[in-house]
C-alpha cells in the first residue's frame, strides 16, 4: 500500500497539463498542517516549489483553487513549518530544473482519521462542531475536507500530474488496530474519484514521533509499520 518510488508511470494529461508538474496531494493533523515557527532560514522558497491553496488566505493573499509559490504557511492560514514544505523542497532541490513540484494541503491539527473518509468527513465534523479541528474545517473547507481534498485534485490534475499521495495522521487514532483499513479505504476513494491508479500513485505514510525524541503517541507506529506490511 505505501510506495517505495517518487516516480510515476504517465497519465492521460489535460491540454493544459504539464507532463514536467508532479504533484502530491498530502493530509493529516498537526505535521502535515504545520506546527513549527518558521525561520529566517526557511523564507526563501524556488520559485519550482509551488501550491495550491485549497482555501482562502489573508496574509499572504491566497485564493481558493489558484497556484502560488510555496512560501509559508502553505496548507491553512493557522498552519507553520511542516511535512509538506521540506518533502517539496528537497524535492525540487533534487530533480532537473525542468521539473517542478506542487503540493495540495488539506489538514488540521488534531483531526481523527474520519474527516478524510469520503462517507464519514463532514458528519464527524459536524458532530464535533466545538473542536478546534472543526472549526478549522468550516472555517477552511465548508465542513468536508474529503471533498475539498478531491475538488482541489481534480484542480491540480488541469496544472499537472498527481504523482504521489502524503499522509501524516495517527495521535488522534493512537493505536486503533482498524487505522491500516481505514487508510486504505480513503487511499482506493481518492485513486477512483481522480482517475488514478495504485501502481501510479503511491501512497506515503509518515510515522509519528518517537519515543526516544520525546513522542507521546510513538505507539502508533507499530499500527503504520502494518499499513506499510499491508502493501
């Protein structure tokens, strides 16, 4: 179930799509939205870098569905420094200069694993109206981040080539045995609604922090090494 390589077979391409674009779509809770503080470091992004916001931003000015270098922060305007703007940036830093990479981010932090799940997304959001990751997934994404993560797929597919697909979630499911099958089944739904196949676009699931760095929900990890062994 988890790819092992970053490069994908072709695809039938729109007319406007650039064959020399991947894209990655990525979601999940706190890493993938991005918790760290930028530094003065990390203020300058190649231009190569690109992504689509999948809402709307005041500061930087950003519009739903429009393409814009991926200077932070650049899943939600509440989201830092995370996953998503290494993974992109080592990416460019790593393929021909004709190549450039997108990202599309849908995430918030502290979200369970059924916001992303194409029946359960925007009951489970509705149903915890006063959680903090819901109110960010009204704020954000009307309610249904499944459905804003495809929409905004589809988008990306018009720029580019969806070439891999990022998932960093698991504390809110710590150690639920069923997460591997319910990974699994939000990976085949987003593969069917965009057209895409499995040997084609991997999917890549990031474990969790460590106990020896200090990571409280670490025991997660043995439920993502049997995602990984379910491949």
């Amino acid at each position: 179930m988890i790819g092992l390589a970053l490069m994908a077979k072709p695809q039938e391409l729109s007319a406007q799509a650039d064959p020399n674009f991947y894209v990655y779509l990525c979601f999940g809770q706190s890493n993938m939205e991005g918790n760290a503080k930028w530094e003065k470091v990390d203020e300058y992004v190649d231009p190569r870098f690109q992504m689509l916001a999948t809402c709307d931003f005041n500061s930087p000015k950003r519009s739903l569905g429009e393409w814009y270098t991926a200077d932070c922060p650049i899943v939600n305007p509440e989201g830092k420094l995370g996953v998503t703007d290494y993974f992109g940036r080592t990416m460019v830093a790593a393929l021909p200069a004709d190549v450039r990479i997108g990202v599309v981010a849908v995430a918030m932090g502290g979200c369970p694993i059924e916001v992303f799940d194409k029946e359960k997304s925007a009951k489970t959001v509705s149903s915890h109206s006063k959680d903090w990751w819901a109110i960010e997934a009204n704020n954000f994404y009307d309610g249904n981040p499944y459905q804003r993560l495809v929409e905004m797929g589809k988008k990306a597919q018009e720029a580019g080539v969806i070439k891999g697909i990022l998932l960093h979630q698991g504390c809110s499911n710590c150690g639920n045995p069923e997460w591997p099958n319910m990974v699994k089944k939000i990976y085949e739904d987003i593969l069917t609604e965009l057209n895409l196949k499995a040997e084609d676009v991997p999917l890549f699931v990031g474990e969790l922090e460590r106990a020896d760095m200090g990571g409280g929900c670490s025991s997660h990890n043995n439920v993502v090494a049997k995602d990984a062994s379910s491949s």
